[in-house]
C-alpha cells in the first residue's frame, strides 16, 4: 500500500507543478490567479488528499514568495502581502470545487 499512498501524492504534487509550469510557459499578463486556482482545482478533484497537499504546497509557496518577492522582484511588503492574499483567495477558490475559470483572463490560449 505504501506504494499506492505514494504515487497518490506525487500526482497531487504534479497537478501543483502543471499549473505553475504552464503559467510559466504562457507568459500572459493577468493569469496568475487563474493558475493558482486551477492548480489547486486539479489537485482537489484527486479527493480529500488532494485539498490537503494543495493546501500545503500553496501555503509553502506564499511563505517562500514572502521572503523573496521583495529582494527578487523589488516589492514592498504590502505589497507582497496583498499579492499573497489574492494568491490564497485563487488558491481556496480552487480547492472548494470552484470553477477555476472565472479568473481566466481573456485572450490566454486555449490549451491552458
């Protein structure tokens, strides 16, 4: 069983990883939430596991983000901090089931 378990949270881990490889790749100004939700979405959808290790990943990932945003990216600390709470609103958004879409923004190719 401990194989089952395993490969179970490395698929919800990889819904996480599509989401933000995608994002990455599409490069669109404004999609980042839609991102965010959408990856928590899929993990979601894999069952209560899932909204666990997606609730965990994006909590990391904010945390991370916390600390590096101002040195990488020049942001001031309301600012990351109202970025982050946009992050987690997509992210819970996501996770309770919600239609990752409505945070699709116009324009942003089909196959994301």
């Amino acid at each position: 069983m401990t194989g089952w378990f395993s490969f179970a949270g490395e698929t919800r881990a990889k819904d996480m990883w599509r989401a933000y490889r995608d994002m990455k790749e599409a490069n669109y100004k404004g999609a980042d939430k839609y991102f965010h939700a959408r990856g928590n979405y899929d993990a979601a959808q894999r069952g209560p596991g899932g909204a666990w290790a997606a609730k965990v990943i994006s909590n990391a990932r904010e945390t991370i983000q916390g600390i590096t945003d101002p040195l990488l990216k020049g942001m001031t600390r309301d600012e990351v901090r109202k970025d982050s709470k946009a992050d987690q609103f997509a992210n819970e958004w996501g996770r309770s089931g919600k239609d990752p879409n409505h945070f699709r923004p116009a324009g942003l190719p089909d196959k994301y």
